[in-house]
C-alpha cells in the first residue's frame, strides 16, 4: 500500500496524528514496502508527523515542492525505512526529527 499526495495545487499544511498508517504496536524488525510520497504541491509550506506514525513503512519520499518550509517528524516513525529521498525542496529551512526516525 501507499500514501501518495501528488498536484494538490491548493495544499498548505499536512498533519498526521500520532500512530497513524501504523500496523505494529513496537519497533518492527523489518519494513513493509509501503510509500509515503509528497510531490508536486507547491503551496504545501509545513509537514507534522505525530510520534509512531509510519513506523513499519518503507518509504518517505518529498519532492517538488517549491514553497515547503518546515518538515517535522516526531518519535519512532519510519524506523525501518530503506527509502528517504528529499529533493528539490529549495525553501525548506527546518527539520526536527525525533529519535529513532
């Protein structure tokens, strides 16, 4: 399975809740192939990922996004991921990651 938000012109803000898109209940040994992908939305200015969010997924992927500024991840989220890539995000000016991300 994937998340994918792609050419959402008018996106401003992305807020995932703490423990959501999560399959396990601790730190799994391995990933699952699921993606979570951002690309092409050029107004998105903030993303706020809650603790034990994504902690199974494979994938994070930010790309495109012209008008992004700060970009949070809270504890244990993607802890086992094979995949980040963050490209092409010329205004980003924070990142907070927690432990284990």
């Amino acid at each position: 399975g994937s998340l994918r938000l792609g050419g959402m012109m008018q996106l401003e803000s992305v807020v995932i809740g703490e423990g959501s898109f999560t399959m396990c209940s601790a730190i799994p040994a391995i990933s699952t192939n699921n993606a979570f992908v951002i690309t092409n939305c050029p107004k998105l200015k903030t993303i706020a990922i809650a603790s034990n969010a994504f902690m199974d997924w494979g994938e994070f992927q930010l790309k495109n996004m012209k008008g992004l500024k700060e970009l949070n991840v809270g504890d244990n989220c993607f802890c086992r991921c094979r995949l980040t890539v963050l490209e092409d995000l010329p205004s980003l000016t924070s990142i907070e990651l927690g432990i284990d991300v």
